[in-house]
C-alpha cells in the first residue's frame, strides 16, 4: 500500500513515489542541458573568430561584440548553475530514500518545504536558460544569415 502524502503548496495528494520521480525528472533534465551547454560551448568557441571579425560585425548591428561576449559569460553561469541544482536535487533525493528507510517521510514538513523551493528553484532555471539558449541561436542565425551561409532545408 502506497502511502500518500499531503503537499499543502498545491492541496493535492502526492506518493513518496512520486516525490522521488520528480528528482528523477529533474536530474534528467539538468544531466541534458549539461550536454547542452557543451555542445553550446563548442558552437561558440568554433564560430567566436567568425562571429567577431570585422566583416560581420560591420554587417551586424552596434553592440555585437557585447551580446555575444554576454551570451559566453551567461551560458557558463548556467553551467555553474546546473551543476548546483544537480548537487542539491541528489542530496535532496538521499533524504527521500533516509525519510522513507525511517518512516518518518508524512511527519517532515521541512522536505515538503524544501521540495516546493527546489521545485521554483529549478523551474526559474529553466526559465532563464532556454532564454539564453534561444538568444544564442538568434545571434548564430543573425550570423549565419548575414554571411550568406546556406541553411539546411
């Protein structure tokens, strides 16, 4: 028998299960949007030279240099970010495991406190990252675009 527990944030009952599956999720999706950040990495430090030399930046708007100089310094602070949310998302888990291992999980409201914080916490990541993601493929594409280079259809 599953035992169900009271989230008071949302007035809905939630399984010890299902608090763990949310760690899950979560884990998932930071370990992706670290692959992510890699492969961003990659494609700016490959194209940087490009995207500053003087022949694009003349057929771009004032401030270029600035944007993408931004975007690097933005794209590493999520990566520090992420590595973060990563470290308290597993601790977070292994107090799961402790509370259910002791029977003790529907008594402790200070985890249901700190999963709803964590919860916010990791849903304004995201939030802030796929901004900067989506800012960094608008400047690749201005790029792109303005260089004449063929996109693939």
């Amino acid at each position: 028998m599953k035992t169900k527990i009271k989230k008071d944030w949302y007035g809905r009952l939630k399984s010890a299960e299902e608090l763990h599956n949310d760690s899950k999720l979560w884990i998932s999706e930071i370990d992706f949007i670290k692959d992510e950040i890699r492969f961003l990495n990659n494609l700016l430090s490959s194209n940087y030279i490009q995207l500053l030399s003087a022949n694009y930046i003349q057929l771009l708007d004032g401030g270029f240099n600035k944007k993408t100089t931004a975007l690097v310094k933005g794209i590493s602070d999520q990566k520090i970010t992420a590595n973060t949310l990563y470290k308290l998302i597993r601790d977070h888990n292994n107090k799961l495991s402790i509370l259910i291992e002791s029977k003790s999980v529907t008594s402790n409201i200070h985890y249901f406190d700190t999963h709803k914080k964590l919860s916010i916490e990791i849903d304004n990541f995201l939030k802030k990252y796929r901004k900067t993601k989506k800012q960094i493929f608008q400047i690749l594409d201005n790029t792109m675009t303005k260089k004449g280079v063929k996109k693939l259809i």
